[in-house]
C-alpha cells in the first residue's frame, strides 16, 4: 500500500497525533520531539562561578560566609551556557536563561546569536544576586527566532542550583562564628605581659658609724628588683650630706646596672673616707635609684634609701660606754683612737660643754700630754676628783672627754661621754 494514501489526521485537545500505517507497523510521534530531533540543537552545559551545597548547619552556614566560593546576597554569579549547533547549517536562534527562586522567575536573560553549522556557542551571563535569601535554579532554552519554536532546552543534570543563605541563617551564622571565635581565643596563649619594673634598696650598710677623719668607711647596699620584668641600664647614685645641711649633698659614687630581673639582687660594696676640710659632726649616706626618672616603674617613690647616722670626728673614745658604772676601788681604764693627733689628754668635768675650769679637771694634769692613746690614773687619783666634784655640786655622774694636739699647737676634742663610780661603802 502506498504510504501517502494510509495517512491519516487526527486533532486532539492539546497535542496532535500523526498515524502513519504501514504493512508492518503503526508509529507514534509527538510534534515536539519530532521537531528537537530535527532541531540538531542542544544545551551541552550550565556553568556558575559559585556555588556551596545548601545545609542547615550553622557550623558549614559559618564556614560559607568566610568561603568566597560561596555566593552571598549583592554578590556577581556569572553564568555560563552552552549551546551546540549540530546541524549541517548555521542558524539563528534565540537564547533564553532563566534564574527563579523558590520556583519563581527572578530574571530572564534573552540574547539572539547565529551558531555556524557543526558550532558552539558560549553565552556569559553577569548576575547580580539580589538581597533575597533561598534556592536559585538556572536553566536555559533555544528557540528559532523567526517563529520561536522550541528546538532545545536544559535537560536536569544540565541544569543548576545556588543556594544563598537568608538573614536569619546569616544570623545564626554569625552567632556561630562568634561563639567559634571565643573558643578559640580560649585555647589560644594569651601574649606573654609582665607588670613593669620596680626598682627597690633592700639594705644600706655602713661600717664604722663611728669615723674618724682620714679613716675609711666601707658601704654594702643591695638593689632589688620587685616588678615583674626586667630592666637594663640602670643608673645609680651614692651621696653624703650633713644632717645639719642635708640639701648640701656630694657624690661618692654615679654607676649603672646593666641588668636586672624580676627578684634578682644586685650588691654593690665601696670604701670611701671624708675629704680632710669635712667638718666634724654627724653625716647620713643615701642612694638613690634611676635619679633621673627614665624607667618606667609600678612604684617610683621607693628608688631612695638613707643609712643611719655616722659620726666624724678626729677623736674616737672607744671605752668605757656612755654611762658606764666604775666600782670605786676597781681599774679605771679609758681609750680612744686617732688619726691625726699624737698627743692627747683626758678632761673629766660636771657640766658637758667643759666652758668652766673650775668644773673640771685633767689627766694628766699640769701641762703634760701623753702619747699614748689609752690612760689608767694613778691609784686614788680619778674616784677622790671625780667623787669631790659630785659631791661639791650635788651631782650623780660625771663627763668626760679627750682632747688631742698636734705638733703645731692645733687642738681638737672628741665627742662628750659620761660614766659614775659605784661607792664600796656608802656610809663613808
């Protein structure tokens, strides 16, 4: 039978049907397919620039928001289309992209272009995400730009998806993020601060208290280190004064430290003697820390210290102590030291200031000096003095001192003590 006289039309309601009968079999063909087989059109790829898996972790949410191949809201996504010609002739044809969100169309892209025969064509698209938060679904199709008849579109796995977190999954996010952040800033040591340094003198030694001038004193002072970090080059101070004139202040010695830790000591000793013009009296030493201000301490009002007191003078008494008790019938012994007399004698008085001769006596008397720098009276001699003068004036101790002469004439006296001879028999 010939096939063009078999042909039969049917119409339906949506779609036509052709029949085609034939000896052998009957074929069915929808319009459609029939026209994309014919088309030789074919959407070979979608691509995005980015793209994460959507999740409603807020651990990976946080993760994408550091991720820049992660598309956020405001972003650029380019979009990339695919299109081959596999026709044996070039063709114009019309593009369409679509994006929809949430099953809804957000943006249609047209272009129209002329593929060659057996040739590709690359659409780019640049797409602004807006500042909508969901699913993004990409597709495309190609229709003939005469009569926009459908030749090809995106089949599933060519198409794409792009998730864009919402605000409140940004916010979770975040949460997320900050909450990490404090975690780790836990686990992560802290840098290593100290307290500033604190400069401090532990101990001021001065040996002898007593000096003679012309004699050396030795000094021993520590300085301490209380704050809590170390501290180079510092600068220190040693000066005596006057206590009668204790801004009038020289320098015994000005050095450094090089370095100091936090709790380490540094002991410095020096021998030092007064100038010969220093004028008799008492004296106090002080050191002082970093004196011109230039470290940084917790405490800056602590970097002085001030010795006790020293007494120079030519005559040193050495005994009996201030206040010493002889027995009346017992040794009388008296010493002191020098450095620049050679001849000495010992007054003994009632009143300190020995203004009055007549209140006071010499050993030895007359004009006689002796060389030695210690005396023993003779037997009798100091308790019938001694005890006449206390007697006469009503007095219970005595005072005594040295007097020293040089072999020019030029004198000096010590310093004033006292003592008391204990009677052996009261009534008498």
């Amino acid at each position: 039978m010939d096939i063009k006289q078999s042909m039969r039309y049917f119409k339906f309601s949506h779609w036509s049907l052709i029949l085609v009968v034939t000896t052998q079999a009957v074929l069915w063909f929808s319009p459609v397919s029939l026209a994309q087989s014919i088309s030789n059109f074919e959407i070979t790829s979608i691509v995005l620039s980015k793209n994460c898996v959507e999740t409603k972790d807020p651990a990976l949410q946080s993760q994408a928001l550091d991720n820049p191949d992660c598309p956020m809201a405001g972003d650029t996504q380019l979009i990339q289309v695919s299109v081959e010609n596999q026709s044996p002739t070039s063709r114009r044809v019309h593009i369409n992209l679509e994006i929809k969100l949430e099953g809804k169309r957000n943006k249609l892209h047209q272009e129209t272009r002329t593929i060659p025969s057996s040739g590709e064509y690359k659409m780019l698209y640049s797409y602004n995400i807006p500042q909508k938060g969901g699913r993004y679904h990409v597709s495309a199709q190609v229709l003939d730009a005469k009569s926009r008849r459908m030749l090809a579109k995106s089949s599933t796995g060519v198409n794409r998806e792009f998730y864009i977190l919402r605000q409140s999954e940004i916010e979770l996010a975040e949460g997320r993020v900050e909450e990490e952040d404090a975690e780790t800033a836990k686990l992560i040591p802290k840098k290593l601060e100290f307290d500033p340094p604190d400069l401090r003198w532990e101990n001021l030694h001065v040996v002898p208290k007593h000096v003679l001038r012309g004699e050396k004193f030795r000094i021993r002072l520590d300085l301490i280190n209380v704050g809590g970090d170390i501290v180079r080059n510092i600068k220190y101070q040693i000066d005596f004064y006057n206590v009668r004139l204790p801004r009038r202040r020289t320098a015994i010695a000005a050095q450094k430290v090089d370095i100091l830790a936090p709790g380490e000591t540094a002991t410095r000793e020096f021998e030092y003697s007064f100038p010969d013009d220093q004028l008799l009296g008492e004296y106090q030493i002080m050191a002082s820390a970093d004196p011109a201000n230039l470290i940084k301490e917790i405490k800056e009002t602590n970097n002085q210290m001030i010795s006790d007191t020293i007494q120079l003078s030519d005559i040193k008494l050495l005994i009996p102590s201030d206040g010493f008790q002889f027995e009346e019938t017992g040794l009388f012994l008296f010493q002191w030291d020098s450095l620049l007399f050679r001849e000495f004698k010992l007054q003994i008085g009632i009143d300190d200031k020995f203004n009055d001769p007549s209140v006071y006596f010499d050993l030895p008397q007359g004009e006689r000096w002796i060389a030695d720098k210690e005396l023993v009276p003779l037997s009798g001699e100091l308790p019938t003095l001694a005890q006449g003068l206390m007697k006469t004036y009503k007095k219970s101790i005595v005072y005594w001192r040295v007097i020293g002469r040089k072999s020019d004439g030029q004198q000096s006296n010590s310093d004033t003590r006292t003592f008391s001879i204990k009677q052996s028999n009261p009534e008498t």
